[in-house]
C-alpha cells in the first residue's frame, strides 16, 4: 500500500510539474510487478500484432507509435500470482519477468451469517452466478488502444485494493477492487470508453454492470441501487451507469469496483488517469488517512469482492 500512495503521490506530484503546459496522456497502465498489479514487457516492432499470452490467456497489446518504436504487452498480474519467476509467451518466445513479494494488509468484517454461511440453494445461485461473471471477465476484443480511466464517481477510499479478508473470523478471497463510499442515489459513470457486456443482481454483489474497455481491459462495478445501462450499450467516459447503492454483501452504500486486465484483478490506481481533477487530493489523503489509522480494519461501507 505504501508503494500505491507513493505511486500516487507521484502522480499527484507531476501534475505539478506539468500544470503550465499540456498534459501528457499517459502511454500505458502504470508498471507495478507484484500480485495484483500491471508488467509491461517489448513485444517487437513488426507491423503485425505480435501473439502474446500469460497463462494461456491473451494479453493487452499495444502498437508502436511516435512514443514508442515497439509493441507493448500490457500483463495483468493475478493477487494469488507466487512471488518470482513468471513467463509470459510472445511470438512463441517465452520472456521471464519477476515479480516482487506485497504485504497486502489484513482486514476484519462482521457481516450476515447468510453472507458467509450459505445454503444449499445460495450456494447453487453464486455457482451460476460466478460462470457468467467470469465469462464477462474473459471477453477479449482487439482494440489496440488504451484510455486511463477516471474514477467513477466522487467518494471516500473505505478499503483500498487487495487486502486479505476475513469474514465473522473465516478467511476469504482478498479484495479485489476499491470501495469507495457515497450516498445512496450518487451518480457513477463510466471511467472510460467502452461497451456493457453484463448486468444483473447476484448475491454478493448486488445490481452489478460489466464494461468491456477492450484488450482485455474489464470494469465490474457492484451493490449499484439503480442500473440505467442495458448490455450490448456502448458507452463514452463520463455517460451515466446508474447510482450508488447498498445491494449485495455490504455493511453500507458504496461503489465497489474491480478492474481487470487478462483475467487478473488488478488495481484500479494503475490504471487512473493522472489528469487534475480526476485524481482529488482529498481522495489521496482519505486513503493515507485510511491506511495508517486502521491497521486494515475498516468497519464502514465496504464490500465482499
Ligand atoms: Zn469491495
């Protein structure tokens, strides 16, 4: 986490730097080897797009350009990714890249024993559940473009990405995307381009939409009280997705969204626009606040995934 708000911090800190003149876009996501974050590796020159998968899966690839004389391979990085040594494929050649130990923190919730003990029939709605968002999350359209996001909407930090969950004592999956807490009935929007490939209202996650930004890129945004998107919708940044909400497994009204890239959650930060405005400063020291004051424990607004 420290490493995030430094990223942050540094992000913050040259916008600074270039507030008298145009604002630079950045070229890609932000690198950052550890689970949950982004590698990016060179993929070669040729004017083909070159074939690159990390764990069988295809990669975000983009072409080279007046910044760049290579195609770069974008690599999601699953949180349950081992520390060391990892290959990803490219052209057929294998290239090694390392990936450095986190101490994600740990964090408590009491929530309803329905939420953590399921029945039978609960069980079987999750399964069906989980196919379909696991489905929306392998989409892979070839775009070759890359857009930082913008935040969804304007929020508080209440648990920042990956920390290790338990629930009423049980441990559970880490945290795979940012809570951030307002109002029931605040406005999210859609932090970048892209198309709706899901909607629905599952079990943990409540009234749930999938954005499919392509290469790769997908956005799930969860416990929404209201969806104004139906799939198949193509949206531009900014365009309305429905409103903050408390459905699902929740302990409050927020906005949890994950972000992933080849099937791997990765942390929205590393993806965020560093643009003025976007990135608040009030949001940066909520989630300093957050991190120092809490120890992980954070009893308000959060959710399961
Ligand atoms: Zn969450």
């Amino acid at each position: 986490m420290l490493e995030l708000i430094s990223h942050l911090l540094h992000m913050l800190l040259s916008l600074f730097a270039l507030s008298d003149q145009e604002h630079i876009t950045p070229e890609h996501p932000l690198q950052h080897s550890i689970p949950g974050g982004v590698v990016i590796l060179d993929a070669g020159n040729r004017e083909q797009r070159p074939q690159a998968t990390f764990r069988g899966k295809p990669v975000m690839l983009l072409p080279p350009n007046e910044n760049r004389d290579q195609w770069k391979a974008v690599i999601g990085i699953p949180l349950s990714a081992k520390p060391g040594d990892h290959q990803a494929l490219i052209n057929g050649k294998t290239h090694t890249f390392t990936i450095k130990s986190h101490p994600y923190k740990e964090q408590r919730l009491t929530v309803k024993r329905k939420h953590v003990n399921l029945s039978e029939e609960a069980l079987k709605r999750v399964r069906a559940e989980k196919k379909d968002m696991l489905a929306a999350f392998r989409n892979f359209e070839q775009t070759e473009t890359w857009q930082p996001m913008a935040w969804p909407l304007k929020g508080i930090l209440t648990s920042p990405f990956g920390l290790q969950r338990y629930f009423n004592g049980q441990k559970r999956n880490p945290h795979s995307g940012l809570d951030i807490a307002a109002n029931t009935g605040t406005p999210i929007v859609a932090p970048s381009d892209g198309k709706v490939t899901l909607t629905g209202d599952f079990y943990f996650n409540g009234n749930t939409v999938f954005m499919d930004h392509g290469e790769g890129l997908i956005s799930m945004f969860c416990h929404m009280d209201s969806i104004e998107v139906k799939e198949g919708d193509v949206l531009t940044a900014g365009d309305r997705l429905g409103t903050v909400g408390a459905t699902g497994r929740v302990t409050g009204p927020h906005l949890h969204w994950t972000v992933s890239l080849n099937d791997a959650r990765i942390n929205p930060l590393l993806i965020l626009s560093p643009h003025p405005g976007v990135v608040s400063k009030a949001l940066l020291t909520s989630a300093a606040r957050e991190d120092k004051a809490t120890n992980g424990v954070v009893q308000t607004a959060v959710s399961a995934d």
